[in-house]
C-alpha cells in the first residue's frame, strides 16, 4: 500500500551525486527534477549534439524545447564517466535496449549505488520487468533497484507542474533515498513496497493508451475512451494480481492515475501514435509521425505474452497486438475491445 507523503531532503543531509543514463525527454525531465532536489547530475546520452546543448547551454531543444534546465545538470557521451560516484543512477533508455546499455557498466557501479528503473515496459525475449532486467544486467541484489512510475508526463514536469509519482523497491531504504533524490515542491514522492504492481502498471497503461488512441483516430468519442480505460485497469489489475502483486496498488497514482494521464494527455506519444494508426496510417508511418519511443508497441507483444503463459484473458492487450503486429484491419478493432463473454462487472 502507498504509505505516507515523504518530507522534503533534510537541510543538512548531504548533497547526493545523480547520473542518468538516457537523454531523451523523461530522462532529461528526470535529471532537473533531481537537480531541483538538490542533487548534482550527469546525464549520459549518445547524440554528441544534444550531450553538448545540455552541458554547455542547459537545455535539449529536440525533446523539450523553450525548457531551461537546471545548472546542476551536466551531460556526457561516456556513460562509464556519467554513473562513477553516483548515489543515484536513473535508467531512460527505451526498454529493449536496457540490458544491452547496462551490462557493459557491471563493474563501474559503487558498491552500494541505487539504480532506478524510469522504464516502462516487458523485455521480449525474456519477459522480463524492467527492474528484473537492471538487477540482471547489471548483477546487483534487487534491493538495490527502485522504480519510478505515476502520472508522470514529462513535458508538463519540466514545466514544474505540480504532480506525484510512486517509488518502488523492495527495500524501503532504497526507496527512501530515491525519494530523498527526487522530492521537490513541485515532484512529490510517494514509496510503495509493491514492485510488481507498481511496473506492471507502468508497462500496461502504455498498450491501453494505444488502444484509447486508436479508438480515438477512428472518430469514437468520450464513452469509448471511458470504456476503454476501465476495462484497460480490470486487465492491468488482473494481471498483477496473477502475478502476487498488491490489489491496493492499481486505483492508485501508478494505477488509475497514470492510466487516465497516458490515456487523455496529446503529450502521451502511446496515445499520439495510436491516433495516427486509428487515422490510417501504417505502423512505420505512424512511429515516424510520432517521433520518440512508444514503449506500449513493442511491449504490448511480451505483455501479452506473460499474460497467456498465466491464463489471463487481456482482449485490449490482444487486439492492439493484432492490430500492430498481425495485420488486423484497424477498423475491426471496436469489436474486438470488448470480446468477451458476458458476465458481471467485477469478473
């Protein structure tokens, strides 16, 4: 269960060193929420060009434009360089390609640095959450990884909107010290020992988003979106409590909040990219179109894959998954969102 709003870092604790691997939008965003919580930060990215622009001008032009970051934050192409003597390391990088980032930085890691899952997805090939995979990858106790997950749209953070967001971990001092890492007048911490239901969420809210933008493309309205999105929290739900997850875990900021947030936000590139599908356009097309990583369009396949290695029944899951990666017409999408046999509401 989410336990109590965390206070702000104390005055005279000292100041914690931050890396984060991945300069995208959520990483970048990431990285000057922890600077405003008074952490120094790295930011590791491949593009030479946006790795400079932070470092020298404190800002990413080509994924949050008109945003100035803070002056703790800093930027390097050398990732082995960006988490030596981190506290705190925060992983952003599209989820297939985590273990392949990772690994590579086993032995360059301290011995008691905490590292933060602000993935959201299911490996592939494995199956795998993404906090499985960093532990794997980088051969650490899982005490030791924490995820990051709420209704957490990254344009609107660096703007400093007001939100909440959910840390996870099965150690509660490794949540704490995230929570320590992130904790602003605008980020607000909440912990939750409930690892499982909180990623799940994560990765599922991003297939159900696909499905309310396809809908959405197709010219349905607002009691379809509705649908969608309850329906889409029965199959999050029913699928990590398959998996020993916490019920209380999914009405929460990780469950309904970030569902309702991906499904409704135009910011949410899920969404965005479902509404170019629903408009006609072909997957390329519409990944082109959308610019960024829609994590929900590969890992609606493994979703779907754990989902079936359980018997759980995910019919959104499904049709999204025939209508991306099997070659559904989109508009025989509707019926299939809903397909399933008659029975009482909470079954």
């Amino acid at each position: 269960m989410t336990a109590d709003l965390l206070p702000p870092d104390e005055p005279e604790a000292p100041r914690l060193r931050a890396a984060v691997l991945g300069a995208g939008s959520w990483g970048t965003t990431f990285a000057a929420v922890m600077a405003d919580a008074g952490c120094d930060v790295t930011v590791w990215g491949r593009d030479d060009t946006t790795v400079r622009q932070i470092a020298d001008d404190h800002r990413n032009e080509a994924y949050l434009p008109g945003i100035e970051l803070p002056a703790r934050v800093t930027a390097t192409t050398d990732a082995r360089a960006a988490v030596r003597g981190a506290d705190v390391v925060a992983v952003a990088v599209p989820s297939q390609r985590a273990r392949a980032v990772l690994e590579p930085l086993r032995d360059a890691l301290g011995p008691r640095t905490v590292v933060v899952s602000l993935m959201k997805g299911v490996e592939l090939s494995t199956d795998r959450r993404m906090s499985e995979v960093v532990a794997e990858a980088l051969a650490i106790d899982p005490a030791r990884v924490a995820v990051v997950s709420g209704p957490n749209l990254a344009r609107e953070i660096a703007q400093r909107q007001p939100t909440a967001t959910v840390i996870a971990s099965t150690s509660d001092e490794t949540a704490r010290l995230v929570a320590r890492a992130c904790a602003s007048s605008y980020f607000r911490p909440y912990t939750n020992p409930d690892v499982v239901g909180v990623e799940l969420c994560g990765a599922v809210k991003n297939v159900i988003a696909l499905a309310v933008g396809i809908s959405q493309g197709r010219g349905l309205g607002y009691n379809t979106m509705a649908t969608v999105i309850t329906r889409g929290l029965v199959e999050i739900t029913r699928l990590g409590l398959a998996l020993g997850a916490d019920a209380d875990t999914f009405p929460g900021l990780a469950g309904m909040g970030d569902l309702m947030a991906t499904c409704a936000s135009p910011d949410s590139r899920n969404h965005t990219l479902g509404g170019h599908i629903g408009r006609g356009m072909t997957l390329d097309e519409a990944v082109a179109a959308t610019g960024g990583t829609a994590e929900g369009v590969k890992s609606c396949r493994s979703v779907l894959e754990l989902a079936q290695s359980l018997g759980v029944d995910m019919p959104i899951t499904h049709a999204v998954v025939r209508v991306l990666h099997e070659g559904l017409p989109v508009e025989q999408l509707a019926p299939l969102l809903l397909a399933r046999p008659h029975k009482a509401e909470g079954a």
